[in-house]
C-alpha cells in the first residue's frame, strides 16, 4: 500500500513509541542498555504527496507513561523493582512531570519522498523547545523512523550513579513504527 494524501492519526493503538538508552563511564558493565517505552501519547499527519513541505506532523506524549521494557547488559539482570526505580527517577528527577507533565514535537519542514523523508520540527521537553530532525519512511502499511536526542540540550543532566563511574550516555535514540488511522 503506499500512502495518500490526507490527515491521519496515530498513537499506541497503531504503533510503538520506544526510546533506547546507552551506557557509559567507567562503571558501564555494572549498568543496562534500556529500551523504554511510552505508553500514552497520540499523533496528527497531514501528507500531502504532491508537495511534501505542506505537509505537517504534531505528537504529544504524556511524560509520565515511560515503562522500561527491557534492559541489556549488566553484572545482573533488570529485576522488576529496578525497573520501577528507573521509572521513578524518569519522572521526578529526569523529565520533573509534575511540572511538566508533556513532551511535544511539531513540525516545522518536511521533505523528501513516501520512501525517505526527513521533518525538522520542535521539540519540547522539560520546558525548553530545541530543533530536532526525525528521518522516516513508509514500508507496505508502516511508518518507520528515528531521532536522535541530545539530553544536555534540552538541559537534562544525563543520568549517573556510583558517584559519575556509570553514566547515561547523553545521546538517546527515538525511534517509532506506527499505522496511519485516516480521520473521518
């Protein structure tokens, strides 16, 4: 199937959301690689397959649905009470979603084709708005990408532990594979 112009939307019905995470310092064996996933959020496309740069996306993401899939790595394996501590750390130290309780993303320029595509747009976390560029494509029914986040833009202190010797690489990767719902 290849896509057709029109607005669409999408969320965790039709899709996943998943951010991966990386490991660093000199303590990095003692920690986990983390493929997060988050859990509430939904999306709005507009495509126009004729003139791409008028096309649009928007997604917003609650900041506190991120569950910790899975973890890699480590002296021992991810227990579910480690995972519930990260998700805690995620929230109140990390993203402060009491305060700010959304991320954003918006669009500002897309081009490209339905194979290949790249979207500048900006992105919100913690209250501060950055430029970000998401690379994507449509394979059969899908809509598959990735972005790659700079936590320290945004002023997010990578996390660390054992006094800074295992530490959160500041780089993150998003990546998404949804379905596109057409809006009736």
């Amino acid at each position: 199937m290849s896509i057709t112009a029109g607005s669409y939307t999408f969320g965790p019905d039709s899709g996943r959301l998943l951010i991966h995470t990386t490991r660093t310092g000199l303590g990095a064996k003692a920690g986990h690689d983390l493929t997060i996933e988050v859990t509430r959020w939904s999306g709005d496309a507009t495509i126009d397959t004729a003139a791409p740069a008028n096309s649009s996306l928007a997604v917003e993401v609650d900041a506190g649905s991120l569950e910790v899939r899975t973890g890699t790595g480590g002296v021992k394996p991810l227990t579910d009470s480690d995972r519930g501590e990260i998700e805690r750390i995620i929230r109140e130290k990390i993203l402060n979603t009491g305060r700010y309780p959304a991320i954003t993303f918006r669009s500002t320029r897309v081009d490209g084709t339905a194979e290949s595509f790249h979207i500048e747009g900006d992105l919100t976390i913690v209250g501060v708005t950055r430029l970000v560029t998401v690379q994507g494509l449509f394979a059969a029914d899908r809509v598959r990408g990735s972005a790659a986040i700079v936590q320290s833009r945004w002023g997010i202190r990578p996390y660390s532990a054992l006094f800074g010797a295992l530490k959160l690489s500041d780089e993150v990767e998003v990546r998404f594979d949804v379905g596109l719902a057409a809006k009736d």
